[in-house]
C-alpha cells in the first residue's frame, strides 16, 4: 500500500495539522463536560453508561478517537522515517501505521457503540 | 595603530581535530601554540600552524573575507567560517577547531560536500523562464524587470555563500540525510519567489517523505549563518503557502512599453 501515490506528503501534513488543532477542541469539550459533575462522581459507572448513551458525547468520543489516532500514527510514522532511509523501511513503516491506526479506530468504535447500546 | 597593537602578541592554544580517512587511521587531537593578535582570525592561525608547525594540516580556505564560503568548521563547537571568527572575539584560552558536522570527512578540517552540492543541484538553482532575456529585449516588454519589492521578496536568500554552515547545524540533516537541507530549501524559495521564475514543478521536488516537512523549526541553520540569510525563514514560507495558509503574491512584473523615440 502506497500512501505516497495517493496523497502528497503536503496533503498528508495538512490533514496532520488539522487533526491535532482539531482534537485540542475536541478533547477541551471532553475535559469540561467531566468537570461539570464532582470529579468522582464522573467515574462513577452509571454515569460513564448515561454519557454513552448521550448521543453528543458518543459524538465526541468518535471524533477524539478519529483525530487522535490519524495525528498520532502519522506522527510516530514521520518519527520513524527519519530513522532509516530505503524504500523497504518507509513501505513497512508506512502499512505498520495505517493498519494499528485503522485497527484502533475499530476496536474503539466498537466499544462506544456497545456501550451505547445501539 | 595604538600601543595596544605593538605590544608582545599573546599566544593562544589550538585545539585541531586530525584525521586522514585515505589511510584509516584513527581520529585525535593535535595541540598547538599560535600567537595572535586582535585582528588574527581562526583561519591566521590555523595557517601559521600550516606554515611553521605542521604542513601536514588539511584545510580548505580561498578568500579570507567570507565570500567563497570555503573555511567552514566547527570552532568551540558551533559552525562557523574560520576566515570570519577573530580569536580576540571568541574569550577563550583554548580554540578547538573540528570539521563541519553532518558532512563526510576527508581530511582533518576538510570535509566532502558531494551530498550538499547534489541537494543544492536537484532543487533546480536557475530561473527557468519561456522568455529568454533576448526576446524580452527585442520585443522591448521587459518582463524581467522588477520593483524594489519583487526584489526584497528573495534579496537576503541570494546572499547564500553554499558555505555548509546551516546544513551543518541542521538537527534534521544529522539523521536523515535524503533532507535536502536548509541551504537548498531556502534556495528553493528563493528561486520560487522570483517573479522571473515560471516552474510549476520546483515545489514537487520537496514534497515528499523527505523534504521540507521534516524541518523540525529548530532554527539553528538561521543562527550559524554568516551571512544573515534565514533559512528557517524560508523554510517556514515555503511550507505556509503549500498548505494554503498564504498566498503567494508573485506575479509577471507589468509589461512596460518602451518609447525609445
């Protein structure tokens, strides 16, 4: 899989940037709708199953998950290709990270909408 | 001269990185004695070293006056150009001269520049026009004319010496050497920022895995220049106007008319 011929790298960055001012948003959100209740009391489990079920929140959840994960594994990929210089490091690099992100976003997206009952 | 110049010269003591990769021998430091004066340079005193110590010390220097851009080395550990960096101005009693870092070493305080030569090549260094210089003369449209500020707009990246020194400094050229560095990215603007310059395909030369989203902003290359360009300035144009967050304003400066009757 070649990233590279789909996308340009500027194309690729661009969506890294956007992604990481995006999430700061969206994790600002997170934070403040715990804050809205006692500390403990939002790790208290029938209110995490009552935020689940809020479908705005679910909303956020995804999106934290979505941008986290795209920003994320493109970084640890720009780290890791500084490291080596050849065409086999960069193409393994490359389908290492698409996949764990893809994996990630699945198995995240899996639980939110289990735990959301859907 | 003031009687401070006359008086008996102090010495200081040089501190020379040695090494001849022709004969694999191992690295080590030569120690030597040089008198200086106020005005005695790095490159004075490696030469007297040169000259009456030992004759067996490469360097490699041409103008003495900053402009060829040939004496870069590490002096007290930051790149700087030898010819450039008077002794009195450094304050220490020990001056350790290493070659540049980032670049293969050949000898001593020579390094090999083939990899920094071929980045500064493939960015395309040449204004690349449809109008060659003649037609726009026989045809009296002027298009290479330019205001004061086209000019400004890429004035200070065109007093690069290709000395090595930003390249040297650049912590993203210490581990990926496919970065083209900041001397030819700065080059690329440069070039780009021209209104001369016509190529649609100088900007697809650093858009990849490699290019100039690996400038890590560091700006260290903007710091060791010795001749005040700022590369990261030019890096951070660049990479502005490709994602879209500037526009770039250059255009064809205007056609003008000539009466020459």
């Amino acid at each position: 899989m070649e990233i590279q011929r789909v996308l340009k790298e500027s194309q690729i960055m661009k969506i890294h940037y956007i992604t990481g001012i995006a999430a700061i948003f969206v994790v600002a959100i997170h934070i403040m709708m715990r804050l809205v209740v006692p500390f403990e009391s939002s790790l208290n489990y029938d209110y995490i199953i009552a935020n689940y079920k809020n479908i705005f929140y679910v909303l956020i959840l995804e999106s934290i998950l979505v941008l986290i994960s795209v920003h994320g594994f493109n970084g640890i990929r720009v780290i890791l290709l500084e490291l080596r210089q050849n065409t086999a490091w960069e193409k393994v690099i490359t389908v290492i990270t698409i996949s764990s992100m893809i994996a990630l976003i699945a198995y995240g997206t899996r639980t939110i909408i289990l735990a959301n009952g859907l | 001269m003031s009687n401070n110049d006359n008086k008996i010269e102090d010495k200081i003591k040089l501190k020379v990185y040695r090494e001849n990769r022709g004969q694999n021998s191992k690295s080590y430091y030569d120690s030597f004695e040089v008198p200086y004066k106020r005005w005695t340079t790095v490159l004075d005193a490696l030469l007297y070293v040169k000259g009456y110590i030992d004759p067996s010390l490469a360097i490699r220097y041409s103008c003495r006056m900053a402009s060829c851009g040939s004496c870069g080395m590490k002096i007290n550990g930051i790149p700087r150009l030898a010819c450039y960096t008077k002794i009195s101005e450094l304050e220490t009693s020990t001056i350790e001269c290493e070659p540049l870092g980032n670049f293969p070493i050949i000898r001593d305080l020579v390094t090999d520049f083939s990899l920094f030569y071929k980045h500064h090549k493939n960015i395309q260094p040449y204004i690349q026009s449809t109008e060659s210089v003649e037609t726009a003369a026989e045809e009296k449209t002027y298009s290479y004319n330019q205001s004061p500020q086209d000019v400004d707009k890429y004035l200070q990246f065109s007093y690069c010496i290709k000395c090595g020194l930003c390249y040297s400094a650049c912590p993203t050229v210490g581990t990926d050497l496919r970065f083209p560095g900041p001397q030819a990215l700065a080059q690329l603007y440069r070039y780009f920022a021209d209104t001369r310059d016509e190529s649609k395909n100088r900007l697809n030369i650093v858009d990849d895995r490699h290019g100039i989203w690996r400038c890590h902003f560091a700006g260290s290359c903007s710091k060791v220049c010795p001749k005040g360009v700022d590369p990261a300035l030019g890096i951070q144009l660049l990479r502005s106007y490709m994602l879209g967050v500037s526009k770039n304003n250059k255009k064809q400066a205007e056609k003008i008319e000539v009466n020459l009757d």
